[in-house]
C-alpha cells in the first residue's frame, strides 16, 4: 500500500467535524469526505479534543451537554458547567447516549416493509425512494380530502421540532398531531394549573428548603429533572449555611431518592392523597396556617381527620400530626407530589393535595419553596392522547401514521391493545434510528439523525425560576445513512408540493432553527439588551449551549385558594383492580433509574451498570418483602409468576426489606421483544399486566392500579446481581453521625 | 578512591535520605461526602465511559467480573419498616501504604511522586497477588481481551489504553486528566490550581458528593474538607492510609419511628 | 537389611527395574503420557489462547486452584530432599533404600510448582520480569513482595535438589557405565564425569552430599515458611496468621512424608524385587514420622481456628463461618481433619503400619487431606474479604479441575521414564547396608 492511500483511508476512517458540514453529505461518495482531511477544518487538530455544547434528549429535563469529539469522533459527554439546569453534571442515562450514537443496533438506512406487518422483514431503500413513497401516500391521502387522517405521534417534543411538526400539520390539514410517552406529568401540569393557575411546572427549590416531604418524588433518579434535584440534595444536605435540611419520603417502596430520606413513611398504597389531605387538614387544625381563611379550609377538609386517616393510610395519628407540625413550622418547607403518587387512578387529585400542603405552609412563591416559572407556558393538549390515537385507529380514522420517537406498542397496557389498533392503520412510517416495537409495526422506516448528529432546541419545563433554553448542535457528522427529522420533514413538504411546500420554504431544518431563533431575539428585551447582532448572539448560543438571563428573574407569587379546587380534592383513596383475596398483593412500578420507559434497555452501558437499589444487571425483577417472600416459601433469585386480573408475566424476586409486606413493586423498561441485542428478550415489562386506567381529566394513563398474585415457577433464566451481602456486620463501612452532633459541629468548609 | 565513596554516598541519599521518595509533588486526594451521595450511580457510568471499561455482559458479570472501577456499595439495615440503607463509592483508595504494592513482584504498581498508586499495564505478568492483597476489592483483570463491539469501539478514549488479555488494573484517579493538568500548567508555566483536575466520576457527580484536589495544597478544597470533624476512612484499622477521604453519613441511630 | 544378599544380586535387582521393562509397562506409560497431554497440555493451551476467564477466578477470588496446587507440590517437593539430607546427616542406615525415590519425587513434584506458576500468570511469557536481571528499561524486582521471594526460595531449592540428587547418583551412574550398552552408555559416562571410585572420589562425594544435605535441611524450612508468606503477609482474613510458616512446613512434611510412603508402596508392588530393600522396618520408621507431623499439624489447626475465635472480630468470624459451616465446600473441613488427624493416628497400631490400609489407603487419605487444607485455606478466605458487599463464592471450571489432574499424569510419566534411565534405589548405598556393617546399626 501506498502512503498515500493510506493517508486516505485514514481520512475516510476519521472524517472531520465541521459546522455546516453536515447535511446532505450522507449521498456523497467517500471520496469527497477527504477533503477536510487534505484541507484540514479549523477547529481539527488531531489529538485535540474539541468540546460542542449541546443538548441531552435522554430524557424531558433538558441538561446542557459537553460533547468531546476527536477527529470527528464523539468520545465522551459532560454537562454542560454553564447550564442553569444540570450545572455541568450529567445522570448516566446522559452519559450512555454516545451508545445511542454509535450502537451497532442502528438503522443504518431506509427500509421498507417486505415480509408481513410485525414480523421484522425489511428490505433496504434510498432515501430518495423512501421519501418519495411516504409523499406518494400523503398527496394521495390529501387528493381524497382525507388529510385529517394523516396522524403524527411524537415524544414529548418542545422548541422548534414541535413547531416544525405543528406547522407541517396544519399545513397540510390535519389537527391529528399528538405526544405520547409514558412519563408526561400530565397530571402534575393540570394539577398545578387547576391550583396554582400554572401552565408549566414551577421549579421546587429543593436546593434552599429545610423540610421537603415528598410525596413518591423519585427525584434522585427520574422524576422532572433528576439532575437538578440531585444536585439540590446535596446543597440542602451540606448547604452552604451549614443548616441540613430534613427529608421525609411517602411511598409504598423505598426508592432510591426515598433511601436517602432521613424518616420513610410507608403509607397504604393509594392513600398517600388522602394522607397528604390529613396532614393539611392537621396544619389547620394545630393552628399552624396563619391565613384569614383557615375556617374554609377546615370545613374543606374536613372528612380527613389524621384520626380518620391514620386508619386509611396505616400512618399513626400521633405520626400524622407530627410531620404536620414539622412541615407547617420550619421554614422554608416543600411539599412535592412525584410520579408514585401522580401514577394513581386519581393521580391527579393527589397532586392537588400536595399543593394545598405547600398553600397552607406558605411555600409558594418563596425560595426553597414552590417558585413558578414565568416563562414559556406551554399548552397540553390533554384530551390528545395516546387513547384517542387507538381509538381512531380501531374506527379506522386514520390511514397513515408517522412516529417519531416513540414507543407506544411497548408501553401502554396490553389490555388497551394499542398494537391491535395499529394494525388497521394501512400505512405506518417510523423516523426512529431503533427497530423498537412499534417501529417494527411500520412499513416504511425513515431514520432520523440521533440527537449528537442533530439540530435542535428545548426549552426546559420545569425550568429554574427563570428561562433555560438549549440549542442542540451537530457534534459529530452522521454516522450512518440518516437525515435529521426537521429536514425529513421539509422533504416531506417538498414532495407533497402545493400549499404544504409554500408554507414550508426553508432550505433545511438549521434555517428553520436559525429564524426561529431571529424571532425570538428581536421579541425577547434580555436578548436585545445584549447588544449583540443576531449573528454574533448565535454564535455566543452555539458557544454557551443556549440562552438564559444572567440574573434570576423576578419570583411571581401565586397564591391558592380554596375555592374551586373542591372538585379535584380525593373522595377517597385510589382504587385497584382484582379482588384482595385472589390477588392480594399490590402492584406499584416504576421508570428504572437506566431505562426509564425503555428507552434505555438498549445501551450496554446501561444494563452492565448496576440497578442501585437491587444491584441486579441484564435483566430485571420484583421486589418482595422478605416476610412476604418467606410466608410464601419464596427465596431471592426464585422466578415467580405474577398475575393480575389482565394477564401474567414471570420475573426474578428480589427480597428487599424496603417494601410494604402488602406491597410488590417492578420496575419498567425491560421485557423488549425487539430494540437490539442488548435490550431483547430481557425479564419481562410489568406494563403488560395492568388494565388500561386513565386519569379522567388528563388522559394520563395510570401505572399503579392493579392487584397481584405471585406464585413460584420454574425458569432456566437466572437474575444476576453485583452485590455479594449487603449487611455491613458492624464494620464501620458506613460511617454516621446523628443529625443533632452533626448541628453541634463547628460549620464545615465546602 | 574518595571520588568513588562520595558517588556511593550520593546514591545513597537517594535511596536513603528520610523523606526523598515521601516528597511527593502532588498528593491527589478524593473527599467523598455520603451525606450527599444519593447513590445514583453516574460516577459508575463515568468510568466506564473515560477509562474504557468494557462492557462484559450477563454471564461475566455472574461471575463477578464486571469491570467497574468504582462501584456504589449499598447496606440495608434492619427490618420493614425501620430500615436504613447507606450508599458508599468505592473505588482504588490509593493507599499511602498500599498492600497491593507489597504484593506485585514486579513493580507494576508502586506509588508515583503524585501519591497515587499507578499500574503499569505493560509491566504486569497477571500474578494476582495485588488483587488479593487489596483489601478494597477494587481491582479488575482482564480474564480475556475484550471486544467492544463496532461501532462502539467509535467511542474509546484515545488518551487511555485499551488493555489486553491477562493484566490487572483498577481506577488511576484519571491520570490522563492530572497529567493533562499538569502538562497544561508547565506550558503556563504555573502550577496546578485548585479544581483544574476532574476525575471523570467527580466531574459527573450530580449531588457534588465528590471533591478531588490535591492535600499538599492547604487551600485546596479537598484540604479543607479533609479536615472535617466528619472525616474517616474505609477500613482505616488495616493501616493502608489510603487516599480517599470520607464523610460521614448523617443520620439517625437507634430504630427510626416509622409506622 | 537382609546381609545375605549379594553385591552382584543388588546390583542385577537394581539395574533390573531399569533395563528389564514389559509391554504392560510402555501401555502404562503411553496412558499417562496421553492423559497428560489431553488433560493438562491441550486445556492449557486454551487457557493461553482464550485468557484466565476460561477458569472460575473472579474478584474477590483471584487465587485458586492453580495456586492450591501450587503450594500443594510445594509441600510434596519437601518431604524427598528432606527426609533424604536430613537422614543423610544423621546417617541414618535405613534411608538408603528410599532416599533415591524420595529425591526423584521431589525433583518431578519442584517440576510441577513451576508449571503452575505458570499456569497461573496471566501472561506466563513475561515471567523472566520477575527475575532480577540487568535490562534496558531498568527495571528491577521487588524484593519486598514475597512473589519475588518464593522466585528465590524455589530457585535455590530447585537447583540444590537436583544438584543432591545428581551428587548422590554419581557412583552409581558409573558403575551402570560399565554394564550398559548404546545411549545408555554413552548417557551414563558423560554424566558420571570421570568417577573411578578412587578414595579421594569418594570422599569428595561424601563431604558434598554431607554439605548439600546440610543446606538443604534449613532450606526446607525457610521455602516453605516462604510460600506461607505469599499469604501470611497480605491483611486478608484467613491469611494474615503468624502460624502460617511453621504450619506449612508442617503439612508440606506430613503430606511429604505420605507421597513418600505411597510411592514406595506403589513401587513395590510394580517391582516385587524392591520389597527386598524396602522393608516393614522401613515403613515402621516413616509411619513415625507421619504420625508426629499428624500431631504438630493438628494442633496448629487448632491454633488457626482458636486464634480466629479469639480474635473475635467479624472478618475473623465470617471467615470461619464460611470455612466450617456455611460455604459450598465447608463439608471439606471435616473431610480434612478426618485425613489429616484421625486416620495418622491409626498408625500408632504397629500391625497397620504395614498393612494394604497402612501403606495405601492412610497415605491417599493424608495427600487428599493435605490438598483440601490448601484449598479452604486459599480460594476460601478470599470469598469473605473485608468489604461484604464484595463477596463471591469460587466455582473452579473443567479447565480448572482439568489441569491439576493432567499434571499428575505427567508427574507419573516422568516419573516412569525416570526409573527407566536412573537406578530408583541408590546402589552403592544398599551394597554399604549389605556389606559394611554400620556404625549406627539396627
Ligand atoms: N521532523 C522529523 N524528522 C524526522 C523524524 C521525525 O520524527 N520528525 N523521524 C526520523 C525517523 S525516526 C526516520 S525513520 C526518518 C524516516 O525518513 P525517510 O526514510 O525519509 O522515510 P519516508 O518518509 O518513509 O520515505 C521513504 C521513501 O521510500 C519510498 N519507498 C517506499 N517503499 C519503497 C521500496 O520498496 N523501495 C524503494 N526504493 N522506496 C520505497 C517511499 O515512497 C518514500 O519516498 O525520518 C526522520 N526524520
Ligand atoms: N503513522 C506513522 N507511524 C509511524 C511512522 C510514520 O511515518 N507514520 N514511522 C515509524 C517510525 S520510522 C518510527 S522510528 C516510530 C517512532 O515512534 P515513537 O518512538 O513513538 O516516536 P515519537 O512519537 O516521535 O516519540 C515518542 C515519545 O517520546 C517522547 N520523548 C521525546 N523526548 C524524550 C526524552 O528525552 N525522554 C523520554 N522518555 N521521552 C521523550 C515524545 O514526547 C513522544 O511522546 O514511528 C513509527 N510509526
Ligand atoms: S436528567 Fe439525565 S437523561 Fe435527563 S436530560 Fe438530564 S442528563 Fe439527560
Ligand atoms: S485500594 Fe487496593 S489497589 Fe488501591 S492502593 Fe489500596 S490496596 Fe492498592
Ligand atoms: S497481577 Fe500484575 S500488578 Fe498485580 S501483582 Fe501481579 S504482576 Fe503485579
Ligand atoms: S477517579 Fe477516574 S478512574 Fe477513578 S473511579 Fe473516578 S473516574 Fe474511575
Ligand atoms: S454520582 Fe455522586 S451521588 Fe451519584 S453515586 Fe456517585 S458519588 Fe454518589
């Protein structure tokens, strides 16, 4: 070989990173990817590291990201230490995105349907032909003056992806553009708005609280923005004030957030609202809300008596009546409502309480409090849901669906037969990079960038106080045969023709990016104030990794008031399904800390690291109380079967001291029937079993809602778990102190 | 004659003068406050992602050989509902008087002039001796060479090998990132600040549990915290003096009232 | 010893085990030699191929059963170069008829401690680096780990067995010289290097014999004290005892002493003409010795698991706990005390010692007990290490248990090509028993 050619391998092996060198290169010949190499780009350097800011889509909180890209090659993530929400740290679920990048599961190109609908026999196609295909049904949808059955269902999007979909929708006539996934805090956000009068989610000032009462928050791990809440842990722990802040946690099942609370108060599974309502029925009572209307309050909440709830909730009276004087007297104190609480059929009331808890308390509006956002409110279209798709679909009101990084087959019930549903659709095209199990339902197969490939941008919801918004930027040129899902779109438009393309008449999805971003510029006044041209403030963007003020903007108080909160206050506890006697046990679930709806079952990294609370790897569990396993002759590692009244799945127990013995908890995220060698044929996915139960005023669908039954069976899978003991026989491993030694110390360093 | 003694007492100094090989330049430690670790894991996710750690799957980690450098320890205590569960990281401790080191026939782990305890992947001849002599546990062996299956391979950070079949190895503190600190600030031509260098597990730490920094510098923060009331260190009775600093977990004694 | 044997008779029985050889005897060596190579040389090239995962080695659990074995020949090696100088020095009449075999043994069981040391590296090429040698990159040992001084320990055992058992063959591969015909001539001449019997020949091979004897004696005790170290040094419960050096040395004797026994046995049975030379008055003798390092090695057991109790912390406790009682292999314990401690004592029976049970089934008891001890002591101890939540139990693999078993296969056939080209019992030793009455006599 030549040292020439070899040079060029070398060039084609390590393609350069260039901004604006990203898009229609996919269809180019390799060979005119050496140019960079011969002319380098600027910022290569080989064996220098650049660093991009851009954003995590790992999840909804929206954290800053580093991305470190060596010629050309995405080598590792970091938050962004600029970025109000993560300040420069990152969960594992962000860090193991590079996996999303380079997993060799990837669809690497087009691919059309060959074999029977479902059964995972593709056949490769260009782009060109794949385009065209799903235009050809679009203008031929649009020619029957059927466009209000095209149907679009993506993830939770925000910023300009949202506004591209809506826009090409409404451009071609249909109103049928809908989020689903199975984390949207709907109820949260409708809760706070029927309450608070909030259209998004304040930020709970955990970090500056000194008493936080969480009702089911798994905040550590996944609940709004794990990353943020983590790192405000550690400052109400170690403060800055030297003032450690007390932690109180409400759950059936110790989370990995409620393993850390200094007291754990296993309430009655379904009643935690009803305690939540007791406990502020106790602050009026015991004189601790100062309001002028504490009578109105009292009448309110007057069926909830901590005598009459401490039969409900099996929480002490005396017990109820403390964590009152506590919550109602320190000061600050925070009351959050998480996704175990929110995950009732009545979720939704139950957030209501939570709120009342902090109204009566005075934490709204005040730092370590409830703080509103007062930026970008944002409208759920509640009644838009994942149900009305099926139902639709099932009327056969939809001829063609488009999904876009979503997984509704894998995580909606069984029982509410979404995949039956889909079926009657004649044409399905996915944009997804995975071959999930509704991707695998699709007939064409279009993949879209990953999110280090791609333009994009977020704007946080639950922000901090103030607006945090993200640009996502290109960090590494695309690795396979994909285009960015702004840009398929705009083909889309294109293909189509008439007034879908006149309406849509940028070049490509970073335009589309870069006016809106214009947009916003000459509207926002702290933009503006900058005193920057619009170039050089993009530029100043894509340097930083987004937009947020300098200084925090002003707290806007919001008070709550009795009145007309009385229709979304609980009548009574939660119900669940399936007779205490055949099923006695209760089923909660949970997003897992590496998966969190499935999503993540998929990196390897995410399954080799194990699950913190169970330290169980490559697969997944249920756990059981020791004194329930051991009544019923069930050791750890045994596989049982567990069925509730809508069907049955097997999984590995694991015994864990930190259940209700009533209770039997799994998490979500395991159990694919496709998505890659990694995530295929792993335990089972407990939302399987449960009946199809939504929130009637949100259409959020409800997760913990079933009864259980367990019985051993046999299996040949064997659970797999890191820990050896975890009994620490008095040798000091872990070494404590009591909170009131820690307060006598002299006020630490930090 | 004369001339030749002299070179021997020369030599000599250097092997015997009390405090030549103490005298370190650096002595990189870590503080690890377990009363804000939440145990989440990330700083696992971390090493894996900046150290190379491959990824050895179902049936290896059976076994016990995943390939974690650090790994989040968890004891519960006691029964439902008074149960109390504590999180700890653990990783190399970087013993002052390490055992490992006594171990290795070798010399393919000693101690730096950083105060770290490094491996020599190329010089190890896989005896073990290091890995049973540690009483940590934080060692891992390369019981085969590896794959990382393509593209994944894409990710592997070029600063730090990729080892192969039949040497031991464990976490470095991140040397590639004290040396890229240190390499940055000879080229200033000033010494290493305070927070220049972060080990990737710190760096991830959402609860900012861990500070890294080095104890000769009093004004580190590391320093600083080292000298809280708070502090111990993991299994201290054994005399390794190790390097990792911990804080005590606040927490209540006795049976908490739950109910 | 019978004095009514003849020199020539001595002489054409010895020289007979060598050259006179049946069918039987090749079909038995081939067996072996195969087993060695399908048990112990194919598995191990995998094993170098696919890397140390093919074992059951884990964290915590690195050392295993490459190292039992290990130690195990260790101890084995002890026995023959021991009881060989040590009887040498005290001119003990009746080790002559054994001396040779016990050396022999020792020498083929040193053989197998070095392979498995490396069979346990994990990159067995590269183990030159442990030796202190001058080179490029300057790198030196580390003369603080006592891997480097078992490098040493078992280097000078090594050379200085062979260098005994050599010096003591000398005569004797002179005086087959003159007999022998082809290779076997040729064999013998070059390595008794000029041996006339002159006077001064054979005092000079008396004073070496008498030195190396001398230096070896403490030799024993200082290697083995040496493997000991290898684990005694470390902090791991269960390894870090005091008691370690005198305990090994004790067991690697006891267990010596048995593979010394059994292989007479084995040996007379394959050639009746040794009962001539090996006796029950023999077997009287070295029964004595079993049944006392019996003793001394039950009661350092003893020691080891008192001192444990006593210490009464929980990594003491958990240690035990798992070695007596709860971990998979605990019901090995009893198995052990039984082989090392009870069935010894049997001996103090006069009739036994020269029994089918006395001269086989104790023996095979005592090696079988000897190698469970290493066992609970060596993978055992690592299982419960200071941090619980790194606990794991030890499963060793077919690779694993398939090597040491190849090994003694091998041992067996080296053995038997040994006997084949050297005279097994020390010629000119059983003519001085035979002819000139001794000063120490019976
Ligand atoms: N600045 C700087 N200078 C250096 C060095 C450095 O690091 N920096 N390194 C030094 C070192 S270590 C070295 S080895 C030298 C290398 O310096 P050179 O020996 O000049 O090395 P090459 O550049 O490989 O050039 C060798 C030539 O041989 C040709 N060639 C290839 N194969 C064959 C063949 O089969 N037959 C013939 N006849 N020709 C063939 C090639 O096309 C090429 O033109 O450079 C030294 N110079
Ligand atoms: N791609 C490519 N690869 C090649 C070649 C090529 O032409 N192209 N050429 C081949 C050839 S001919 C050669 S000779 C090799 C050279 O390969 P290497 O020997 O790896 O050469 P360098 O990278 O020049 O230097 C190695 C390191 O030595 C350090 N160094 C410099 N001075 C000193 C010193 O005084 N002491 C110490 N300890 N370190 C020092 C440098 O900082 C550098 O990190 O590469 C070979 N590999
Ligand atoms: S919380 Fe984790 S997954 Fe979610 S955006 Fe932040 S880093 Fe990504
Ligand atoms: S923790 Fe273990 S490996 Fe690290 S220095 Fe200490 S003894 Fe050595
Ligand atoms: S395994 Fe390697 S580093 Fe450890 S003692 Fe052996 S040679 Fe040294
Ligand atoms: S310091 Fe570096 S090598 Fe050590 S545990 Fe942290 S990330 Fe891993
Ligand atoms: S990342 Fe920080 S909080 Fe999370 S486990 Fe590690 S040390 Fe603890």
């Amino acid at each position: 070989m030549k040292r020439r050619d070899f040079l060029k391998i070398l060039g084609v092996g390590g393609v350069g990173t260039g901004l604006g060198y990203f898009f229609g290169k996919a269809s180019k010949p390799p060979a005119a990817e050496l140019i960079p190499y011969l002319i380098p780009p600027v910022d290569v350097i080989p064996g220098v590291a650049n660093w991009y800011p851009s954003l995590c889509t790992q999840c909804s909180a929206g954290c800053g990201i580093h991305v470190r890209v060596m010629e050309g090659r995405a080598k590792k993530i970091e938050g962004n230490p600029l970025h109000p929400i993560n300040k420069g740290k990152l969960c594992a679920r962000g860090q193991a995105s590079l996996q999303v990048l380079y997993n060799p599961d990837r669809i690497k190109k087009p691919l059309k349907r060959r074999g029977d609908r479902g059964k995972g026999d593709f056949e490769e196609i260009t782009w060109e032909e794949g385009l065209s295909l799903l235009s050809k049904n679009l203008t031929a949808l649009s020619e029957k003056g059927e466009t209000e059955k095209l149907y679009f269902v993506s993830s939770q999007t925000r910023g300009s992806l949202n506004s591209i979909i809506n826009n090409f929708m409404a451009s071609y006539g249909s109103p049928n553009y809908m989020q689903y996934e199975l984390i949207q805090n709907k109820n949260l956000l409708f809760a706070n708005h029927v309450s608070m009068g909030l259209n998004n989610i304040p930020h709970y000032d955990i970090a500056n609280t000194k008493y936080l009462l969480s009702f089911g928050a798994d905040f550590g791990t996944t609940w709004l923005s794990p990353v943020n809440y983590s790192f405000a842990y550690g400052q109400m722990r170690q403060g800055e004030d030297g003032i450690r802040g007390k932690f109180v946690q409400i759950e059936p099942r110790l989370s990995l957030t409620g393993a850390n609370a200094d007291e754990w108060v296993p309430a009655k599974p379904g009643t935690e609202g009803v305690l939540a309502l007791a406990i502020a029925y106790a602050i009026v009572e015991d004189g601790y809300y100062k309001g002028s209307d504490a009578a109105s309050w009292k009448a309110l909440l007057s069926e909830y008596s901590p005598k009459d709830a401490a039969v409900v909730t099996e929480i002490a009276e005396g017990r109820i009546r403390e964590i009152a004087k506590e919550f109602g007297q320190t000061r600050p104190s925070l009351a959050i409502g998480g996704e175990n609480l929110a995950r009732y059929e009545n979720g939704m009331s139950g957030i209501v309480a939570v709120n009342i808890l902090n109204h009566l308390a005075g934490n709204i509006g005040i730092r370590g409090g409830v703080i509103p956002n007062s930026n970008g409110s944002r409208t759920i279209d509640f009644k838009n849901n994942i149900n009305a798709l099926a139902t639709a679909a099932s009327a056969s009101k939809v001829k063609t669906l488009l999904v876009y990084n979503t997984n509704p087959v894998f995580t909606t019930p069984k029982a509410m037969k979404t995949e039956e549903s889909l079926r009657n659709i004649p044409f399905i095209a996915s944009f997804s990079s995975f071959m999930d199990e509704t991707t695998a339902m699709a007939d064409l197969i279009l993949p879209a960038h990953t999110s280090l490939e791609d333009w994009g941008d977020d704007f946080a919801d639950p922000s901090v106080g103030h607006p945090v918004v993200t640009i996502m930027q290109p960090a590494v040129s695309p690795f396979f045969n994909t285009v960015g899902i702004g840009d398929i779109i705009l083909s889309l438009a294109k293909g189509i023709g008439g007034k879908v393309k006149d309406k849509m008449q940028w070049n490509d999805f970073s335009d589309y990016l870069k006016d809106a971003w214009k947009a916003n510029y000459s509207k926002d006044k702290d933009m503006l104030a900058s005193a920057l041209t619009f170039d050089e403030f993009w530029n100043q963007l894509l340097a930083r990794g987004g937009w947020w003020p300098a200084d925090q903007a002003k707290v806007k108080s919001v008070a709550v008031s009795p009145k007309g909160i009385e229709a979304h206050i609980a009548k009574a506890s939660s119900r669940f399904e399936g007779d205490e006697k055949g099923f006695p046990l209760y089923l909660t679930t949970y997003a897992h800390s590496s998966y969190l709806d499935g999503r993540g079952a998929n990196l390897p990294w995410l399954q080799e690291i194990p699950d913190p609370m169970t330290s169980v790897v490559w697969g997944n569990w249920i756990e059981l109380n020791p004194k329930t396993a051991s009544n019923m002759g069930i050791k750890e590692g045994d596989t049982v079967s567990v069925e509730s009244p809508f069907g049955k799945i097997n999984a590995h127990v694991y015994l864990y001291p930190g259940i209700r013995p009533d209770t039997v908890s799994m998490p979500i995220g395991q159990g694919h029937s496709t998505y890659g060698r990694y995530a295929k044929g792993r335990g089972s996915n407990p939302i399987d079993i449960l009946p199809f139960k939504e929130d009637p005023n949100t259409g959020e669908l409800a997760l913990n809602v079933t009864r259980v039954k367990i019985s051993r069976v046999i299996s040949s899978e064997k659970m797999v778990k890191i820990e050896g003991s975890t009994k620490e026989l008095g040798r000091n491993i872990v070494q404590t102190i009591s909170p009131d030694e820690f307060n006598k110390m002299n006020k630490e360093v930090s | 004659m004369a001339g030749f003694l002299e070179r021997i007492t020369e030599r000599w100094k250097v092997y015997r003068e009390p405090g030549f090989f103490k005298k370190l330049d650096h002595k990189w430690t870590m503080v690890i406050d377990l009363d804000k670790c939440n145990g989440c894991g990330a700083c696992v996710l971390a090493c894996y992602a900046e150290n190379n750690l491959p990824v050895v799957g179902k049936d290896e980690c059976a076994m016990s050989r995943a390939f974690s450098w650090l790994r989040i320890e968890r004891y519960i205590d006691g029964e439902y509902p008074d149960v109390k569960v504590k999180f700890i990281p653990v990783m190399c401790q970087h013993c002052s008087k390490a055992p490992c080191e006594t171990g290795c026939p070798v010399y393919a782990t000693y101690h730096n002039q950083d105060g770290l305890n490094v491996q020599v992947y190329n010089r190890c001849v896989g005896t073990f001796t290091c890995a049973t002599y540690c009483p940590y546990d934080v060692r891992r062996f390369n019981w085969r060479s590896y794959k990382f299956e393509q593209p994944l391979d894409h990710q592997l950070n070029p600063d730090v090998t990729v080892r192969e079949m039949g040497v031991m190895e464990k976490c470095t503190f991140c040397i590639q990132r004290i040396r890229a600190a240190k390499d940055k600030a000879k080229d200033e031509g000033r010494t290493v600040q305070d927070g220049e260098v972060l080990p990737a597990c710190v760096q991830s730490c959402p609860t900012g549990a861990m500070i890294f920094g080095d104890l000769l510098d009093p004004n580190s923060k590391a320093a600083k915290l080292a000298k809280s009331p708070r502090r111990y260190r993991l299994l201290e009775e054994l005399n390794a003096d190790p390097s990792v600093i911990y804080l005590k977990r606040v927490m209540k004694e006795g049976p908490s009232k739950h109910g | 010893m019978d004095r009514t044997i003849t020199y020539k008779e001595a002489s054409e029985d010895i020289s007979g085990i060598i050259t006179k050889t049946g069918w039987k005897y090749y079909a038995v060596l081939t067996l072996m030699a195969v087993s060695a190579v399908s048990f112990l040389f194919l598995p191990w090239a995998y094993q170098i191929y696919s890397g140390q995962g093919v074992t059951g080695l884990n964290a915590p659990v690195f050392w295993g059963l490459y190292l039992v074995n290990f130690i195990y020949w260790v101890g084995i090696a002890h026995a023959g170069t021991l009881i060989s100088a040590m009887l040498y020095i005290t001119q003990t009449p009746w080790r002559r008829a054994i001396a040779r075999g016990a050396e022999t043994m020792t020498f083929f069981a040193l053989f197998l401690v070095s392979l498995f040391i490396f069979v346990h590296m994990g990159r067995p090429w590269n183990f030159y680096w442990t030796m202190p040698y001058p080179n490029q990159r300057q790198i030196w040992t580390n003369f603080t780990s006592p891997i480097t001084f078992d490098v040493f320990a078992i280097g000078t055992y090594t050379t200085s067995s062979i260098v005994f058992l050599f010096f003591g063959m000398i005569p004797d591969l002179a005086s087959l010289s003159h007999t022998a015909t082809g290779w076997r001539k040729r064999l013998y001449t070059a390595l008794s290097f000029g041996w006339r019997g002159t006077d001064r020949q054979w005092h000079l091979q008396a004073k070496a014999c008498m030195f190396f004897g001398a230096f070896i004696m403490p030799l024993v005790v200082s290697v083995h004290s040496v493997v000991s170290w290898d684990f005694a040094l470390s902090v791991v419960p269960g390894y870090a005892k005091t008691v370690f050096a005198p305990y090994f040395v004790t067991g690697a004797l006891l267990s010596g002493f048995a593979g010394v026994l059994l292989m007479l046995s084995i040996m007379r049975e394959a050639y009746p003409v040794m009962k001539k030379y090996v006796t029950a008055y023999h077997y009287d003798k070295v029964t004595i010795f079993v049944v006392v390092l019996s003793l001394i090695w039950s009661y350092l057991t003893l020691m080891e698991v008192v001192t444990g109790l006593y210490a009464n912390t929980s990594q003491e406790i958990e240690h035990l706990k798992y070695k007596l009682a709860i971990s998979p292999f605990s019901y090995l314990f009893a198995l052990m005390i039984f082989s090392n401690s009870v069935l010894p004592l049997l001996y103090i029976f006069k009739k036994l010692r020269n029994s089918f049970f006395g001269r086989f089934i104790i023996p095979v008891f005592v090696l079988i007990g000897m190698w469970l001890e290493r066992f609970l002591i060596v993978p055992n101890s690592l299982s419960r290490k200071f941090l619980p939540w790194m606990w794991h139990d030890y499963s060793p693999t077919w690779v694993e248990y398939s090597i040491p078993i190849g090994a003694l296969f091998f041992f067996i056939s080296m053995f038997m090509v040994f006997i084949k080209v050297f005279p097994i019992i020390a010629i000119f030793e059983v003519k001085e028993d035979i002819g000139i009455p001794m000063r120490k006599s019976h």
